[in-house]
C-alpha cells in the first residue's frame, strides 16, 4: 500500500515529482520480483561472485567502479557488466569443461573374440569421466549401456526349510540339472549355488526344550536341529553336485509363522567371498511359503543389538543370529544394491501381496507365485530373470552437498524420458543399445573446495561410470592477487582482480579502516550533504566516512554520487520509458540523444514529419514543434495544416460552374463560358479514380454536390503549387432511380385479396359457432321436455282393472 500525504498547497512541479516518484516506485517492484542472483549475494571478491550463479561475471577494471559504488557493484550479470562500460576483456568469467577419462567401447560379441572373461565384456560406456563444475552451470555427458549376449551368470538358490516346505524339498532336489539345461539357453556360463533358513535359535521363534532342539518337528517326523542360515552349497557350474547335496538336506521347524529369512539374505549379500559371488549377473531366489521378520522383531528375544550387516559365517553356517537384530528393509535394500544383486521372490500366492509390496521398496526385484510343492520353480526363474534383465535403470552413490543429478533417457524406439523416470529404460533384449544424459550441477562451492569421486551404474550389474568432481572456487586473477599490497591503505589486504581483499579486522574500498571504527560520529558528518540529518541521502551506508549506496535488484538501477543523492531511474518518462527512450537519466535528469529535446527526451528535433506534400513545414500555416505542426491559425487542422474545416466552402462556391461546365446544365448554363473559365476541369469515368489527398503534392478538397435533375455529382478542386486550379469532376452524376410500379400495383392486389379471404374465413369461422350455440340449446330444450312426441297427453284409456284381495290364486 502505498500513502501520499501533501500539506499545503501543492505546485504542479511537487505534484510531478511525486509521480515520477511513483512510477519508479512500480518499476523498482517490478525488477525485485525478478531477481538478480549476482547482486543479491553482495560478494566481496570475485570467486564469491562467481558461486552465486552460471550469469555472474566480476569487473576486474581497476577505473570500473563510480563514485558511491561498492565493491560488490563490480559483481553482475554478464551483459549488464558491458553496459555498464565494462571492457570484456577484464570481466572474469570461468566456465566448467568435461573430459572422458576412460572410454572403451561397449561389446560387440559378433567382432570380440568367444572365450572372453566376465571382466573383459564391456556393458557400460564410458568409465571414467572429469568434470569441472561452475556454480550454477550443468555439465552434461552421455551413457551408453548395451545389454551383452551370452553374460555369466550366477544364481543362488535360497529355500525356506521350516516344515511347511516338505513338499517343495522334493522337487528342488533335482533343480540343479534342470536348471542347468534351461540356463544354457540364456548363457554358456552358468553357476548355482543353494543356502537354507529357519529362523534365530531363541525363544520365542523356536522351543529351546532339549529334546526339541534335537528335533523341532511333532510325531514321528524326523526333522534337523533348528538353524538360522546355512550356506549348504557355494556357487558352481556341477549341477549333480547340487542336486546331490539338496538331496540330503532335511526339514527343521520353528514356533512362530514369519520365518528369518532377512538374516539369510544379509549373509548371502555380504559374505561375497563364501558364496562366491562374481562380478556377473547376480541372482537370488528366495523361496518360502511364509512371512518374514524384520528390525525391531528382535525385541521378542531379547535381542535389541540392530544388525551390522557384516559377514558372520563360521562353517557355512550364521552364527550371530542370536546376537544381532534382523536387518531393516532399507539396510537390505542398501546391501543388496552395493553387491550387485537382483532378488527373485518365489512365494506361494497366499503371500503375493506382502512381497509385492517388498518388491516396491527393493529396486532390480520380482516376485514369482510358487506353487504349493514348488513344481514351477524353472519357469518362474525364467520369467522372472527375463523381466529383470529386460529392465536397466541407472543409480548413484550419495551427491556431495550443494551437487545435483538429472537424467534423460533414449530407449528402444525413440522413446524420451525425463524425472525419475529418465533413469530407466524397459523392454530391452539382449544386444540392445540404450543412451543416458547425465547432466550434474553445482551450487556454490563445497567447504573443503577438493575434488569429490561420484559413481554411476545399472542396478544390477557390477559395471560403473567413475565421475571426478572438480569445483572452480576461484577466479583466474586470484592466483594473481598481491598479497600486503600497498595499493590496499598500507598493505592492509590483497590486491585482486582488480579490488581489495581486506585482511580480517579491515573494512573499506581499499581497507583503510578498522572494523572497530566504522561508525564514528565524525565519519558520518562527512557522508552528509549540505550539513544535512541523512546520512548518503537514506540511499547508502557511510563506510570509513565515504559512502556506499545501496545496490537494488535491478541491475539497470543503480544510486551514485558522493552522497548517493542521484539515481538513475527517478527521471521523466514518456510512453512508459525512461527518458522517452532516447536518452539515459544521469542524476535524475535525462541527457538526450542527439536529435531529441525535452525533460523527457520526448521531443524529436527531426522537421521531416512536419513536410506537407508541397514541401513546405506545415504547409506555411503553422510551426514544427517536437516533430509536430503546431497551426498559427486554428481554423487549420491536419497533420501539417491542410485541412480548414471551417473555411467557406470551396464546394459550395464551385458548383454551379463545375455542373455547367460538366454536364450544362444548373443556374450558371447560360454564362458558362464567361463566369467558369478560371479553372482547369477534368473528367473521370468513376469516383475511385478521383485524385486522393496523399496522392498529389498539394492538398485535394473532395465535394459531393446535387444538380438541377436532383442527382448527385463528384468533383474534387485543388490550387497546385503553380497556383493553378484543378478540378477533376465524375462524368456521370448518380441519380436516384424511380420506384418500380408492377410490384407495387400487383403487392396492392395481393394485399386486398388476402383480406378479403381472412374476412370471409373469419365470418364463416363466427356463423359455425353461432349454429353450434343453436343447436345445443335446441337439444338441452328437447331433453327437458316431460312428454312424449307419440303419446296424446289427454287420451284415457276406456279399461279399468280391479284385483280382488282374496283372491288367492287357486
């Protein structure tokens, strides 16, 4: 809300300063809103300048700043920097490189030879990639990832032992061949391996009984001991040697329903080197047919330790379960992503909600429905590594503070991502080349300013991009800087770029104050104009008894002047521009272009506008005032006086000669010759061919005028600049043309026809109701009549009876 209040009586001038006030009151609202992030950070020396945004540049001119500017002034946006006289040659503005560090293409297995190593095939390009960041401004690289043919593959296969997988023991006995022979259709490297589970080794997940400890099962059922996890077979291509080993595996059982099964797969995450693991494709099956346990559940044991998600494996066998927690969903998630594996859920359909909802947390997984013994164990495998390696989405490691990463995606078929989903392209077959745009940004500058090492890689695979982090902290001309210079009040700072970097304590353009006496009462006398009470005008600070104005948003406003009492954007305006836009506004007065006058810079010394057609400045009638006539006599109207709308009518004074001259007739027939022979007449065949006002060098009057048969005709009359008349006169004057007769007479006709039919159709349409009306009282008196038509009411018959009353009828 803005609120004026005048005292007195305000002169025009007051009343204009006020507005000029206003309007720049808007404008200076208007460029806050906007922003500028290169004045806002206020920096002090150029490598501040250069963290607060990709636009910022520093002035490095030793003569850049004016009087009243401070030393962050010289921080701005590139090209308000050279408008503001800024040679580029001294503006610092260093911009971030890339270089790809290690770029080995990715594998072609029709040119690569056919044994190669697992570590030989390249899936992910490039390797290694540099970047050198500029605040604010992104580096971009691409990645390529195509999906090799015939890759390793290594698949561990972990069951749920508890007694409830009887059943599905039987038919994974034989897993190991068949699998075998399925897999070798996908690749010509193969390994299996097999880990059981039960649950921890305490109560109240199993009975701690002696006897049940030997065997957990109930009856005659002959069960093994208990266990949490057992690593029963390391990765290896002998699929008999599997099905051996799984054949002589036995059931266990425990108390509870959710089963341990997040211990295990910890353990097989972790323990690399007992299971085995390669740097291929990692697979785990986790086979159950029950819930699971997770962190916190450990509390119903006494067990409150949370898991350390470390290696515990002593004989193959988790020998800590009694001692740790379960792990949380996200420490497994985090496990199972830094070793590279992709989890497969193979769960009977009871459970398939609780997984698919663990399936959404754990990125690279997929849930199988088992059947009830597990007979569909292959094809679920199948399937499910066919949906996971169909899939590459790009993950990585945790950003150094102030750094961010997008992604773009270019999959099969043209297909473009953006967000989130950038990091991800599906439906991918083998031999397929995907790209990636990769673009990271900086803001600001990292605390220890030293490089940071990011990682990039498909979830799933052990193949990474290393990005090396490099962060320009500091301008060029830093390394130039002097140090104690004595350019800087005795060596009070270091001369850089172009200014004064003060040492701590040192305040001032060229640090010569001290922090404990900035504000003095005698410094601030000398930052006041005319011995007045405002210190820099209320538009600055007095530093060291010098003032600094104030800097505002827009970078095209700026305070200057030893008292900061002048601006640049309180001056007059015309259609809503500064100075009329042509001119600058130097201490709130407008200093014209060359060509423009006025305190606006709205008045255009250019005469060229004011030319009338016969070349004279306002046609001799007037005077060219800012590039407009100015009429001496106001009968005169026009762009440049040509018009006199009020001036006796030449139309008027020339018909009567131009009718007998044109057509010879009118009042002036008989004295045509002697009276109209002071001008020179002309014919046309019609109006548009008539002269125009812009088409001659002299002005043109057009006249409409009526002749004696009560028509019209058209002329024009003009004096050229010979001061010959002119006129120029239709040869054929329009005349009304008579009404026709015949649709008259016969539309007379038709009229009393027509009414005399609607008169005759209303009188029958009255005598219709008038004889309904006739006959209905007619009827009505008929009805009410008490005697009939075939009866005479007089007549009396001659028979008279008489009944005897004891008569009995005998």
């Amino acid at each position: 809300m803005l609120l004026v209040v005048i005292h007195g009586a305000a002169t025009e001038m007051d009343l204009k300063l006020i507005l000029v006030a206003f309007v720049g009151l808007l404008y200076s609202s208007y460029s806050q809103k906007e922003g500028n992030e290169c004045i806002s950070a206020n920096a002090k020396y150029c490598g501040e300048c250069i963290q607060a945004g990709a636009k910022c540049g520093w002035c490095s001119d030793p003569n850049f700043l004016k009087q009243g500017e401070t030393v962050s002034s010289r921080c701005d946006e590139l090209q308000s920097l050279v408008k503001r006289g800024c040679n580029k040659t001294f503006i610092e503005n260093p911009v971030g490189r890339r270089k790809i560090v290690k770029n080995t293409e990715v594998t072609d297995r029709n040119k690569a030879p056919k044994n190669l190593k697992p570590e030989d095939i390249t899936q992910v390009q490039p390797q290694k990639v540099r970047l050198t960041l500029r605040s604010g401004e992104p580096q971009a690289f691409e990645l390529k990832f195509k999906r090799a043919e015939d890759y390793p593959i290594d698949l561990y296969y972990l069951m749920d032992l508890s007694f409830s997988m009887k059943d599905d023991l039987e038919n994974v006995k034989n897993l190991g061949t068949s699998l075998m022979k399925e897999m070798s259709k996908i690749t010509s490297d193969f390994r299996i391996g097999f880990g059981s589970f039960v649950e921890k080794t305490v109560m109240p997940y199993i009975s701690t009984t002696p006897a049940k400890l030997l065997n957990p099962c109930t009856g005659d059922q002959n069960c093994t001991s208990p266990f949490s996890y057992k690593n029963v077979l390391p990765l290896t291509s002998d699929g008999s040697r599997f099905n051996n080993l799984v054949g002589v595996q036995q059931i266990s059982g425990n108390l509870d329903s959710p089963e341990g099964g997040f211990d295990a797969i910890m353990q097989v995450a972790v323990c690399g080197e007992q299971i085995g693991w390669r740097n291929v494709t990692r697979l785990l099956v986790f086979s159950t047919d029950a819930g699971f346990h997770f962190a916190g559940d450990g509390k119903l044991g006494g067990i409150v330790l949370p898991n350390d998600g470390k290696c515990h494996l002593e004989n193959n066998i988790y020998t800590m379960s009694h001692y740790y927690d379960y792990p949380s969903i996200a420490h497994l998630v985090q496990k199972l992503s830094d070793n590279n594996i992709q989890t497969i859920f193979a769960v009977t359909e009871e459970f398939q909600p609780v997984y698919q909802e663990l399936k959404n947390l754990i990125p690279k997984s997929a849930v199988g429905t088992l059947s009830a013994n597990s007979s569909n164990v292959i094809n679920l495998i199948i399937d499910a590594y066919n949906s996971l390696s169909s899939e590459v989405i790009l993950e990585n490691s945790k950003l150094p503070e102030g750094v961010t990463i997008a992604y773009t995606s270019r999959c099969k078929n043209g297909v473009t991502n953006k967000g989130e989903n950038g990091r991800k392209c599906s439906n991918i077959s083998i031999g397929d080349e995907v790209h990636f745009n990769i673009s990271i940004t900086s803001k600001g500058c990292p605390k220890q300013g030293k490089p940071e090492v990011i990682k990039v890689k498909p979830l799933g695979f052990t193949e990474e991009v290393e990005i090396t982090l490099n962060f320009i902290c500091e301008c060029d001309c830093h390394s130039k800087g002097i140090k104690n210079s004595p350019d800087c009040h005795f060596g009070n700072g270091t001369y850089e770029c172009g200014a004064c970097r003060c040492n701590e304590g040192r305040v001032g353009r060229n640090c010569e104050c001290s922090s404990n006496d900035v504000a003095t009462e005698d410094m601030d006398q000398t930052c006041r104009k005319d011995n007045g009470t405002d210190i820099c005008s209320n538009n600055g600070e007095c530093v060291c008894g010098t003032c600094e104005c104030n800097k505002r948003e827009n970078p095209e406003e700026r305070y200057s002047g030893q008292f900061c009492e002048c601006d640049n954007f309180n001056c007059d305006r015309s259609g809503g521009k500064l100075c009329g836009g042509h001119g600058r506004c130097e201490c709130r007065k407008c200093i014209c272009d060359p060509g423009w006058n006025g305190t606006a810079c709205d008045c255009s010394l250019d005469e060229s506008t004011c030319l009338a057609k016969n070349k004279q400045i306002c046609n001799g009638r007037g005077r060219c005032e800012c590039g407009a006539c100015k009429c001496d006599d106001p009968k005169f109207q026009g762009a440049t006086c040509e018009t006199c709308p009020t001036c006796p009518g030449v139309c008027a004074e020339y018909k009567d000669c131009v009718e007998c001259r044109a057509f010879g007739t009118g009042e002036k027939k008989e004295t045509c010759e002697k009276e109209c022979n002071d001008f020179t007449l002309t014919k046309v065949p019609t109006r548009d061919k008539l002269p125009q006002p812009n088409s001659e060098p002299y002005p043109v009057m057009h006249c409409k005028e009526r002749d004696a048969n009560d028509c019209w005709f058209y002329y024009t009359y003009a004096v050229t600049n010979s001061t010959e008349k002119v006129v120029h006169v239709v040869e054929e004057p329009e005349c009304p043309t008579g009404p026709d007769i015949i649709p008259i007479v016969a539309g007379v006709v038709a009229g009393i026809v027509l009414i005399g039919l609607a008169l005759l159709l209303i009188w029958k349409l009255l005598m219709i109701i008038h004889d309904r009306r006739e006959f209905a009282k007619f009827e009505k008196e008929k009805m009410n009549a008490k005697w009939d038509t075939g009866e005479n009411p007089i007549y009396k018959s001659a028979v008279t009876t008489v009944v005897n009353p004891k008569y009995e009828g005998k």
